[in-house]
C-alpha cells in the first residue's frame, strides 16, 4: 500500500525551517531527472490541492487506513495544518470529548457536509445535524476536504465562519467483492467490520455496496463501555455518463462519560480520577453528605443524619465526582438524488436527504432527589430531530468559463427537553442503567420546540486562461428560528433571523510554470444563531435575551500562499488574516450538572492571523517523510462590557487576551515505509498551551503525542497491522471547555487523554 495524503497541506511557516524547505526547492528541482528512473513505479504524492485558488487539503482513504481501525476522520486529519483536533479516547470518537478548532475557530463555527448532506456544526448537543462518527462508518470514507479558510461556496453550512471539512464516502465498487476486518485492543477493545460490493447486478445496471460495523470497548479509566452498531447502504445506478444514487446509513451509539476534571481535581487526584460507577453505595454517600450540608446551612434538620457531613476521602465536594453519566444517540441519514451531464456544456446534480434523530445525555445528579427513594435523580437532556432538505446546482462551461448556480432549502423541526428520573433507594446497584434511554420521568424542567428554515443559494464563474485563473461569486443566506416553549423553565422564546444576501468570495491561481504556483483569495461569510436550549441566544433567561444586542457573527478572510513541487518533493507556504465580528461568548454558570443557563454576550471583534508551511519528500520508492508547523494568532479586541446600566461596567478584561482553545503552535512529522510487502509509519504531533479562561489566566500546557502502525501484507487480500496511540504514556489534557469556559479561573470543563493503547487488526478481502 503506497503512502497516500492526497492534499496534505499541512502546516505553517513564518518558520526558518519553511524557508530552508522552500531554498532547497531548486535543488531538489535538479535532482528530477536523476530521480525520475527511480520515481516513475511509484504512486505521486499529491498534496494541497493544487490548482485551487484557496488553502485546500485532501485526505484519502488509504491514509486512513494506516490508523487505527475505527478511528474518526477528525482525528485523521490533524495532521493537516491549522488544525487542533483533541478527544479523550483513542479513535477521537467519544462525542462528549471530540473538539475540532481551525485558525482559533471554535467546532461550532466550522462547517461540515458528508457527499454533500449539511452535518450541521456537530456540537454534542446536535440541534442541526450529527457527528460524522455517527454519520458514516469510518472504512467507508473515501476522503476527506479539508479547506481552512475559504470553503466551497456551494457548502450547505450556516455556521462556516472559519473553514469547512468535506467528507466524501466510497462508492460501490464495479465488480463484486467482501472486505472484513477484526480488531482487538487495550481495554477490551473489540470491533468488526464487513462491506459487502456487487458489482454491476446486471450489465450497465445498479451497484450497491452494504456495510455493518460493531464496536465494543471497556473505558480506559473508572467502569463503562463505549458501544457502536452501524449500518451503511449505497445504491448506484448509471446512466449515460450521470447517475442517479441513494444512501441509507444507522447509527445506535451508547457510551459512558468521563468525568470532567479541573486543574485542581488533577493535581489532587491525578489523571485518573472518574466518576464512582460501580461503586453505588459511595455514590449515595456522597450524595446524603451533600443534602445535609444543604440542610445545615439553611437550618434545617439532616435528611440523612447516619451519613454525617464531611465527605470521604479523597472527595472534597459533590462535582468531584457522579456516579455515572452517558450519551445515547440514534440516527437515520438518508438521500437520493442525480448527478447528470445533459449535454456537452451543461451539469446538473440535486439531492433530497432526510435526518432522524433521537437522543439522550444522562447524568447521575446530587444535585435533585428523588422523593420517597434515592438521594439521586439522573438528569436528561433530551434531542429529537426532524431534518429534510434538499441541495442542487448546476455547472456551465462557456468557452473559458464555468458558471455554477446552486442552492440548499432545509426544514428542521428540533425538540429539546431537560427531565428527571426516579431511583429507587437500593444498594449495591441502582434501579436504572446508564445505557438505556429512561421512562417515565419524575419531572420536566423545560422543553421547547425549535423550528428552523434555512435558504442559501450560490453563483460562481471560473474563468481559466492558463496561466491564470479566477474564481469570483457569492452567496446569499436566510436562517430563520423560532423557540416555542412547552414547559419554559424559564428560558427564553421568541424569534431570531441571520440574513445576508450577499457574501462574497474571490480567488485567484497564478501558475508561474509547471511546477510552482502562487494563490490568494477573499471570503466573507455569516453564523446564523443556534435553535437550542443549551447554546445560542436561547440558552439564556428571557430577560437576558430581549436584553441582548443580536448581531450574526461574521468573518472576513485574507488567504496568500505558494505552492511548489517536484519529482520528490512539494511543499506549500501560505498566510492569512482574519476579521471576525460580533463573537458571541457564552460564560459558564456554575457546574455543568446544574444545568444553569449560560451568560451570553458579545464580546465585538477578534482578530487572527497566522502562516502555514509543509513540506513531503520521497526518500526512496519506499521511505518518504513529511514536516508541518502552523502558528496562529487569534486575540480578543474588546473587554465584556455590561451597557445596561447607567454607567458601563467591564464584565471581563478580554482584550488583547488570546481567544480559549487556540493553541498559537502545532507542529507535525510523520515517517512512513512501505515496500508493498511491510509497512510501518510513526508520528508525532505537538500542540503548544491552550487557555481556557476569557482572561487567560487558566491554561493547560503545551504536549507531544507519538502514534505508530505496523503491519505485514501476507497477500493481495490479507493483511495484519498492529496500531500503538500515545505510544510514550504521556499524561496530558486532551479537551478543554466541556463545560464551557468560565471568565477567569479554574473550572471543572477538561478531560484527561488517554494512555499508551494497542490494537491489532486483521484485514481480508475478497
């Protein structure tokens, strides 16, 4: 298997190491005649989207790959540069932990589509979409776009202020074939996948591809399983030189939580600290501990007098731990739809999907009793989604020009409650699992109907001349949202709606010779709001909401670079800037089991700024070696500034302070080996500190993590290939802001990552 990072742009320059790379292009240059004998059977390297007019990189399937089985396309494409990917599991799939930033942009102001269906922001509470570990099986992706600043601007996204990541599945293959695989790892990791191909069923008739993936793994830390069933389905049916298709893909994801650890709860109980599951009875201490302390300082007598008042050791509070939390998520995606050439000159393509999904994030909580039983309820929140839409273009060729009109139309019904559940007073175990979704609730705190119409549309022309190319266009948007309370709880309703009809972008490609390239372009785009009880202009009382100065947040984006290649090497160095206005913050109220609502607020302008550079060279046929580094700059411009009274009172000190979860340097190197026969790739990622308080006075420290895979090819269609992730045990950090990030100081809002992990897994193909 040859080495594949199809468009691997991957990270950033300003560096003395980018500019040796780029002074060493002409001798590299001349090395090509001598190199071509020895280069000609080997597959080229294609790297950084060359020929686009904006910063583009492309991930493919073979990449993928090489890491563990399972593994997220998120986490794969963190090597990429400009993007900081972090998650507290090995395969990057726990939804609770999984968080993507690109250029200071946090996940919820990228963009994410699969073959073109909106993912929505894929934020755990998925209000507008799903995350892709659930969307796809991972084997199934045939590859992943990732385009950092100006993304496709026919992207169904409302929320790509900072980047779009494109994923793309396989096809099914023309000729009949089985592939399955078995994995087997740390921590009782098991998981199986088998595809089933048909090849033409007929002569010119449909191909239809099915796939079942299972996943089972123990927790690395405390008592837990984190469990996967998917199911994939994909018809084809040719037409001429179009098709038409359709896709059925499931999901069933039921995982247990992490507890969420602070910098204190690290120092004082170490990276291994979690949540009590299985030990009920400690649970319930801990619990009637909390309630007479409760009861003490309000004067009243203890509920709970046997259990005394101070907790026991080395518990200090209620938060430091629960008894168990968990994320159940089931999901429908599904579309149909044509891609046909009318004619010579003309496109057309338009699809019609569908989303379903239904969903539950339990908690144990101290914090709500259950009457009569346990001194324990287990709090929901609770998603129910209905998404239909539909997306459509077509492309023109005019001489020198291809014109592109398209749009995108979604109808999405969103239902979100908070509601707690009974336990009874038992011991050794509680009346209720964690992985089943809950009955009969004790009570509802509030649940609202969410309604949101979104319309884009978009028009582009590529002119092409050769030697220069310019892409120029725009797009317009309508998001409109409408919060409808069943049970109000006391959160906000009303109304909200993001409208521009005219976001520009432009791109120009200079092709100075074969070789070598220069390109630079201009975006602006809009995040309309979210429809969500939990985050947005929602989440927040009713008086904080008509109090609010409601502006969409929008960027402006500057991107220059220089692309160049040769027989083994190619390499790429860009920079941009970034405008970023109306930022929307949200300051975390209290712990996260409380439910509080959030403190928005606008914090007016942030600025970011940054240069990428990476570079891959082609050792032998067999060795290539890669290098990256990426430094970013995003800053707050304005402090929080409460205007309400009579005189304006700084809320928080944020100018100047670098915006949370942006890490200002990333760093990658890979090595990979292939003869056809052996394999074997490591590599190592720095991600420098990371700030999660708005005034930076909260940090967690910069690390390294090393990754490896090797394996044997016995055939053409069996393989074995074993994968070590934090291959050195480094104790670190991996997400931070889980439960928001807080004005200053320490918060209960990070997650440990995960230790030193083996897996071996076992290929075969027919």
């Amino acid at each position: 298997m040859t080495y594949q990072i199809r468009s691997r742009l991957r990270a950033g320059a300003a560096s003395i190491a980018a500019l040796a790379v780029l002074a060493a292009t002409p001798a590299f240059a001349e090395e090509a005649a001598a190199d071509a004998a020895a280069s000609a059977d080997v597959e080229e390297i294609v790297v950084l989207g060359r020929g686009q007019a904006r910063q583009v990189q492309e991930l493919g399937a073979a990449d993928i790959a090489l890491e563990v089985s399972g593994i997220s396309p998120l986490k794969a494409i963190d090597k990429l540069p400009g993007v900081n990917f972090q998650a507290a599991d090995p395969f990057g799939a726990y939804e609770w932990s999984a968080r993507i930033s690109i250029r200071g942009f946090s996940q919820n102001q990228l963009g994410f589509t699969l073959d073109g269906v909106p993912l929505g922001d894929m934020n755990y509470g998925n209000h507008n979409g799903l995350h892709i570990s659930r969307a796809i099986i991972s084997e199934n992706v045939g590859r992943v776009e990732v385009a950092q600043g100006a993304g496709s601007l026919g992207a169904a996204s409302t929320s790509n202020l900072g980047g779009t990541i494109e994923f793309f599945s396989r096809e099914p293959a023309e000729e009949f074939g089985v592939e399955a695989s078995g994995t087997y790892g740390s921590d009782e990791t098991k998981r199986a996948f088998i595809r089933l191909d048909s090849g033409e069923i007929v002569s010119g008739g449909p191909r239809l591809s099915l796939s079942y993936a299972w996943q089972d793994a123990d927790k690395w830390k405390g008592d837990g399983a984190q469990r996967q069933h998917q199911v994939n389905a994909r018809i084809v049916q040719p037409v001429g030189d179009g098709q038409f298709f359709g896709f059925v893909n499931y999901s069933d994801r039921r995982e247990n939580d992490y507890q969420d650890l602070s910098a204190d709860m690290v120092d004082r109980l170490g990276y291994d600290w979690d949540n009590f599951a299985k030990n009920w009875d400690l649970a319930v201490d801990v619990a009637k501990i909390y309630q007479n302390q409760l009861a003490q300082n309000g004067g009243a007598p203890l509920p709970y007098p046997m259990a005394g008042l101070v907790f026991p050791g080395p518990v200090k509070t209620v938060d430091d731990a629960y008894y168990d939390a968990a994320g159940l998520r089931k999901d429908w995606l599904a579309g149909v739809g044509v891609e046909a050439p009318l004619n010579e000159y003309w496109t057309l393509k338009a699809m019609g999907y569908y989303h379903g999904n239904q969903g539950r994030g339990l908690w144990f909580t101290p914090y709500v009793t259950t009457p009569g039983g346990a001194p324990m309820t287990i709090r929901t929140t609770e998603y129910d989604v209905e998404r239909y839409g539909i997306v459509a273009s077509s492309t023109f060729k005019l001489g020198a020009n291809t014109l592109e009109l398209g749009m995108w139309y979604e109808d999405n019904d969103f239902n979100q409650a908070r509601r707690f559940y009974g336990l009874a007073d038992t011991t050794g175990a509680p009346s209720r699992g964690s992985l089943k979704f809950p009955k009969d609730p004790l009570a509802t705190q509030w649940d609202f109907d969410f309604n949101t119409q979104t319309l884009q549309y978009h028009v582009q022309d590529t002119l092409d001349l050769g030697q220069l190319q310019i892409n120029a266009g725009w797009k317009g948007l309508r998001v409109t949202n409408l919060a409808t309370p069943i049970v109000s709880g006391g959160l906000a309703s009303g109304r909200t709606e993001a409208k521009d009809w005219f976001l520009p972008q432009a791109g120009l490609l200079y092709r100075l010779n074969d070789d070598n390239e220069l390109f630079a372009s201009y975006t602006e785009n809009m995040r309309a709001y979210e429809s969500s009880a939990t985050g947005g202009p929602f989440a927040t009382t009713q008086k904080g909401f008509d109090a609010l100065d409601l502006k969409p947040e929008t960027s402006t984006t500057y991107e220059l670079g220089f692309r160049t290649k040769s027989s083994r090497f190619q390499a790429v160095v860009a920079g941009y800037y970034v405008d970023f206005k109306d930022r929307i913050i949200a300051f975390a109220n209290g712990a996260g089991i409380e439910g509080n609502p959030a403190i928005l607020q606008n914090v007016g302008d942030v600025r970011s700024w940054g240069v990428e550079a990476a570079g891959t060279y082609r050792v032998t046929p067999e060795l290539s070696l890669f290098a990256s580094y990426a430094y970013n700059n995003s800053e707050y411009r304005d402090d929080v500034v409460d205007t309400s009274g009579v005189q304006p009172v700084v809320i928080a000190e944020t100018a100047g302070k670098t915006v949370v979860n942006s890490p200002k340097h990333l760093a990658k190197g890979e090595i990979t080996w292939d003869n056809g026969t052996f394999f074997a790739r490591v590599g190592a990622n720095y991600t420098s500190k990371r700030y999660y308080s708005y005034e930076n006075d909260a940090e967690v420290g910069g690390f390294v993590l090393v990754d490896a895979s090797i394996g044997y090819r016995l055939n053409e269609r069996i393989s074995i290939q074993a994968n070590a992730t934090n291959l050195f045990d480094k104790a670190y950090v991996s997400t931070i802001g889980t439960n928001g990030f807080a004005n200053s100081g320490d918060a209960q809002t990070l997650l440990a990552g995960a230790p030193q992990q083996f897996f071996v897994t076992l290929k075969a193909g027919f």
